[in-house]
C-alpha cells in the first residue's frame, strides 16, 4: 500500500513537474504576445508559411513571406478589417507572397520593437511613432529610406502637406504615416441629456461642473485606461497646451528658455489633479489598460472620452454610434486657443533595413499604402486620414460624427505633439509615471514639475 | 570513478554537450549582462564605457530602485512562510485521508495555468466595485462596504493584492512537494514510535520533520529564488504601477531597459539580481546544513 502510494505520487510529482516546465518554456519572452491573444484574436493567424504548400505550382516568383507587426488588435474596429483585407487582397494577387500579422496592443508592440531592435531583429514592416520616439531607430540605422516606394505610382503626392516631415531624417522618409489625427473630446449625448447638461463645456471650469453632476447621477464622466500610461499623459498635454497659452512648451524646455518648473507646468498640474479629485476618472482607472478604458465609452457607460480623433470609425461602429459628438478641449483658467489641438501626426509604417526580401516588402508596402485611403473610406473609417481621399464623407453616408471631426480639422490653428512624441525617452518614462501617479494620490505640483526637470536634466544629451 | 571502471577521457566527452550548453545559454549571457551594465547604451546606438556608473546611480540616484528591492524581498519572505503552512497541510493530509492524491491534484491545478490567465482573472476579482470586481461585490454583499477597496491601484495596497495572487498560485506545488516528502517517510517508522508511545503531533514532532528537512530546504529554495525573479504575475496585473508602486527588482529592470532606452542600466540591475540570488541560495544552503547536522 505504501509502496504503491509512492510511486502514484511520485508520478503525480513528475508529470507537474513536466507539466510546469512545459509551461515556463511556453511563457518566456512570450508575454506580449499571450496577452495580445488573450486580448483579442488573431484572425489572420492561421495564414502561416506552412500553407504555402498547398499553393499550384504555377507562380514563378520565389516564396516570401512577409512580417507585418500592427497595432490593429481589435476585430470590432474597421482598421482591423482594412488591414486584413488589404493583406489577403494582396496575398491573392500575389500568390508567393505570404503576410504574416503580428498583432500587438500599442504599449506592447512598443516594448516588442524595441527588444526586437536590440538584437537587430526588426520585423520586415513594423509601426513607430513620429519625431523624437523614432529618432533612436533612425539613428542606429535600423530603417530603410522609403524615397524610392514613394515615387512610386505617385503615392508621394497623396500625402498631407508637411505629414511626411513628422518622419522624416536628413532629407529621407523613413515611414509611411497611416493617419493624421487630433486629440478631441468625444461625448455621449444621451449621457449628457440623462444628467441635463444642455450645453458641452467651453471652458475648464465648466468641465469640471459637469463631471460633477454626471459623478451624482453615477455616471463615469471621463473614460480612461490609464495602465497605458500614455493616454493619461496625452490628456495632460491638452491641458499644458492651454495654461501655456499656445503650442511650444516642450520646445522651449528642450531650448533651454523655459524649464518644467513654470508656472505654465504647475498649473496644468493643479487643473489635471482637479479632475482627478473631483472623480473624473473611472475607479481603478491605472489597472485598466487603453482597449478596456475606450470600451468604457464606447459601451456607453462613460459621458466623455479625451482621446484622439482615430477613435472616430471605431465609436461609429460601436454600440454608442448615432449618440455621439465631439467638442474641442475647452480653454484653461481663461488661457488657451480651442482651435489649437494636440496633434496626432498618425503611426507609421517603417520597413527594416536588415529585411531579407527589401524589394518585395516595398512593393507591399507601396500596393498597402496606396489602397489604404479608398480602404479606409469603404470602412468608414476616412476621418483623420493622412492621405487625400476623392468622396464627400456625407454623401457616402458618414455619420454626423464623422462631419462633425472633419468640421473641427479645418478649425485646425497648430498645436503640439505628444511629450513621448518630443522628449528622449528616458524623460518620457519619468513623465509617464509622474502623470500615472497623479490618478492615485494628491501630488504637490511644484514637486512633479520638479521631478520632471531633474528627469530632464539626468537624460540630456 | 575507479568503481564505475569507465575512463576519464568517456565521462567528458558524455558531460561535455550539457555543460558547453550550460556555459553557453547561462554562464556567457551573464557576463555578457555584468559587463552591458558598465556601459552607457540604448540599445541601438553606440555604447561608452563608464564603469561603475550605473551601478552608483542605482544605488545612489534612483528613486525607485530600493523599494523595489524592499518589494521583492519581501515577496521572498512571504513565499517562504507559506512553506510551513504547506507542510502542516501535507501532514494533515497525510494523516486524515486515505486518497489525498486526488485533493493534492486538485489544489495544484493554478499551477499549471499560464500566468497571464491567473492574471487576468485575478484582475476580474479584484476589480473596483463600479467594474462588477468579485471581491469588492462579495464584501459589499455582506454589508462590509467599508472594507472595499480598489485592490490594484491604491499604492499602499496593491502590493499586497499580488502576492496573495502569487501565494494562492503556488500553494498547490509547495503543497505537493512536502506531500510527497511526508509519503516517502516510512510507515515502519512510526509504527514503531507509536509502541514506544510517540502518537500524534509528538511524532511529527520527532519523526516527520527531521525527515523533511531536505525536502523542506528544495521548497525553500524554490520559493525564494521564484519570488527574487517575480515578473509576469506584476507585468500583467499592474504592469509596476500605478506610479511605481508595485515595481518589483526585475520589472523595474525591465522599464529601465525597454521603456527608458537605458539598456546598461538594465544590465546593471540585472547583475545586481543575479548576484542577490547568488547570494540567498549559499546564505539558506547554510543554514540548512546547521540544521541537518543539529538534527543528525
């Protein structure tokens, strides 16, 4: 009996054991990636290599298959489907050609660059994001110039005046922007109706009224998932773009002219964590990652979301859609230009340097970048688009939504990019959790702006 | 090796493959890592050699370095007192029930979860109230609405929240190593303590813990070291934050290499990890082998 009860256990032991080590091989340096899966399903997944076999013999060009890492993780948006689309259209012209989604949330599919950049492995296209952020790569020589695949069918000459700057190094373009967007607030007019807000707010003060009167009828007045702590810092920056009276800030810290410790700064610290304290945000609001935080508003249960004009094809294709509008973020203690707005210069496509099929990959991406707008127009997703489109949004049947952002485009008077966008990234990170922390405690102001100038200071060049 | 009449020249070339692979994939990455933290590089770019400064910032400079090593030691200590509960456990087990195999079974199966699912629904459990949170609507339910809290991102609580989640995870596998260790001691043994009169607890007492003590000290180790390298539980639930707050030695490591761009800082930290493993792994070895001798 003993004995017998020894070896059933021992077996027990063993297979955990091997259990166990079968699971550690299956988690390590995969983390980014079980969780992109947890999050939301790869649909194009099975179209590996492996099903090149079954292809006719017939195509005389050489097998190829093509990485394409995305940030287009959720198959409810219409960026999904346009790359999907896009990718099996491309596919079936091209029958040798294989494309390979690598779908990632933003935060992550950062983190997976970067660690792919270290060891000189970067996917054959992948996305980065403009100026400062994408300096790093450009410097160490990771990216291909794209001058030859703009020249191409004319693709050059559908971009947005200037766009192409944002990604621009020493005279080359070094990625293909699929947008170009500004930071709005969206809100919920039924939620605004239930609370009986006859007006959106014009200025800051304003704002925080409302939140308050939505917070007493129990309704979440500002969406947010701050565990992606961009979307906390890129709110922020709206405000700081209003205290400073005008665009620049970042600029002039970075010129040495002004410094974080201005009152400009704390201001916009004291506004941000007026907010906060009068419950703007949902509870919990660092857990909730930025998927999550947007589908707090896109499912109806928040009253207003502070996020960027790309989000325009997804709210209409969500179960608010017909029930929302958008404002342009209010001034600031009496300061700030509304028609100034936090620009979004898009993310762009980037091919590596070091891709083993160069040629083909641009051809892809020259066919991907040229069909992308007329994509995005069928999917009525053509709001904040960074390439000239032909079509009336509202006689093909755009949602008053989508005419309403298009509206506050051309109000458009200048703005800023995002600090990540700006700043080194050394800096960036100081900020980005400095920002994060505001949504738990009560910070004293002059000690963010404080920390931020000591970031600032330890990271310079 | 004169017993096993097998030459010299035979026993390397069968050690051979396993310990070039071993150098390989461990020995040379570390070095590789001491030496990345004497350098300032972002990865990409050309890397300048600065000598100790990294690790001087590190213990001089920087805000969030040591506590986060008050995190993860304290995560270390936490697992280990988990360890005696197991035992108790694994003996009551062992005593009371006549097919614990299916019970042990049981309480091992969060083990084999990947850590990202345990994450994920621990999340879910620990949701704040307005997110339909389990624990928050539990607590609520039974009117203790005082004691709901937002377990995730309230900095002075959050930490705690994770290594429950951690301890719950690997009760199961603590549980069935001492389970095991208690089932390969002998019947006889205790047959023959009972005639002498040693039942019970008394037993234990004098025969089920010298016994274990080997099995005792593996469960140790394996917690300790688990815990120093905690990483994927914190990246999935809180990601180090809010602010920092749940950062623990290996995820801050991991902000300062890929977040930051300061790929020899990283390093540094790196180092510094393997060198505290290093460290603990001789410091408990030691005190094991006073308690075997104490004991034999």
């Amino acid at each position: 009996m003993v004995k017998r009860n020894m070896q059933k256990s021992l077996a027990i032991g063993f297979s955990a054991l091997m259990a166990l080590s079968l699971a550690a091989c299956g988690n390590s340096g995969n983390n980014a990636n079980d969780s992109a899966a947890t999050n939301a399903p790869k649909s194009t997944n099975s179209t590996n290599s492996g099903g090149n076999a079954a292809e006719p013999a017939t195509d005389s060009g050489k097998k190829v298959t093509i990485t394409f890492q995305n940030i287009y993780p959720d198959p409810a948006t219409p960026s999904h489907k346009m790359i999907n689309e896009l990718t099996e259209q491309y596919m079936k012209d091209h029958p040798n050609v294989t494309i390979e989604l690598d779908t990632l949330n933003t935060d992550q599919q950062k983190v997976k660059l970067k660690t792919q950049a270290a060891s000189k492995e970067v996917p054959d296209i992948t996305i980065v994001n403009p100026a400062a952020q994408m300096k790093p790569f450009v410097d160490a020589g990771l990216f291909a110039p794209l001058n030859d695949v703009l020249d191409q069918n004319g693709l050059k000459d559908t971009y947005q005046e200037g766009l192409l700057d944002y990604y621009s190094f020493d005279g080359n373009v070094y990625a293909l922007p699929d947008g170009n967007n500004i930071e709005v607030v969206y809100y919920n007019k039924e939620l605004f109706e239930q609370a009986g807000i006859a007006n959106t707010p014009t200025t800051f003060e304003e704002m925080l009224q409302d939140v308050k009167i939505l917070k007493e009828k129990g309704i979440t007045p500002l969406a947010i998932g701050e565990k992606d702590s961009w979307t906390g810092s890129f709110l922020f920056m709206n405000i700081l773009l209003r205290t400073n009276g005008g665009p620049g800030f970042l600029q002039d810290v970075l010129s040495g002219k002004k410094t974080f410790e201005d009152p400009a700064f704390i201001e916009a610290v004291d506004a941000f964590q007026q907010l906060v304290q009068a419950g703007a945000f949902p509870d919990g609001a660092t857990s909730i990652d930025a998927n999550a935080g947007g589908n707090i508003f896109k499912s109806g249960k928040a009253a207003m979301w502070v996020i960027g004009s790309w989000e325009t094809g997804a709210i209409d294709a969500s179960s608010v859609a017909g029930k929302v509008g958008a404002f342009q973020f209010p001034t600031v203690n009496g300061k700030g230009n509304p028609n100034e707005f936090m620009l979004a210069p898009g993310s762009a496509f980037a091919i590596s340097a070091n891709s083993e099929h160069l040629a083909e990959t641009k051809d892809f991406l020259n066919f991907f970048a040229s069909n992308l707008p007329k994509k995005q127009f069928e999917l009525k997703n053509a709001v904040g688009l960074g390439q000239k489109v032909d079509g009336d949004l509202k006689a093909a049947g755009y949602s008053d939504l989508a005419v309403n952002i298009a509206g506050l485009f051309n109000q458009v008077q200048g703005g800023d990019l995002a600090f990540d966008n700006t700043m080194n990234p050394a800096t960036a990170q100081v900020h980005l959790s400095s920002i994060q922390n505001l949504f738990v405690q009560k910070v004293d102001s002059a000690a963010v702006a404080k920390e931020h100038q000591q970031a600032f200071e330890a990271n310079k060049e | 090796m004169k017993v096993l009449k097998v030459p010299a020249r035979t026993i390397a070339v069968f050690v051979l493959p396993c310990l070039l692979l071993y150098v390989c994939l461990v020995f040379i990455p570390i070095l590789v890592s001491v030496y990345t933290g004497l350098l300032k590089w972002d990865g990409l770019s050309a890397a300048t050699f600065i000598g100790l400064g990294n690790f001087k910032d590190m213990f001089v400079n920087d805000p969030v370095f040591w506590p986060s090593v008050k995190r993860t030691l304290l995560y270390a200590v936490a697992s280990m007192v988990e360890i005696p509960l197991c035992l108790l456990m694994a003996i009551l087990l062992n005593r009371y029930l006549r097919r614990g195999n299916t019970l042990v079974s049981i309480y091992f199966t969060p083990v084999i979860l990947s850590v990202v699912i345990i994450g994920q629904l621990w999340k879910t459990v620990y949701n704040p109230t307005s997110m339909g949170g389990m624990l928050n609507g539990v607590l609520v339910s039974l009117g203790l609405e005082s004691w709901t809290h937002n377990w995730l991102t309230e900095p002075q609580i959050a930490m705690y929240a994770l290594y429950f989640v951690s301890l719950w995870q690997y009760f199961g596998y603590h549980l069935l190593i001492q389970y095991t260790g208690v089932q390969n001691i002998p019947d006889e043994l205790y047959e023959a303590a009972k005639i002498d009169g040693a039942d019970g607890f008394k037993a234990d007492r004098y025969i089920t813990l010298p016994l274990i003590v080997p099995i005792f000290k593996i469960s140790i180790v394996l917690a300790f070291i688990g815990s120093l390298q905690a990483f994927d539980l914190v990246m999935v639930m809180t990601a180090g934050g809010p602010a920092h707050a749940t950062d623990v030695i290996s995820t801050h490591m991991y902000n300062s290499s890929f977040g930051s761009f300061k790929y020899g800082y990283g390093s540094a930290i790196a180092t510094f990890l393997v060198v505290v493993c290093l460290v603990f792994t001789g410091v408990i070895n030691m005190i094991f082998n006073r308690i075997d001798r104490k004991f034999n």
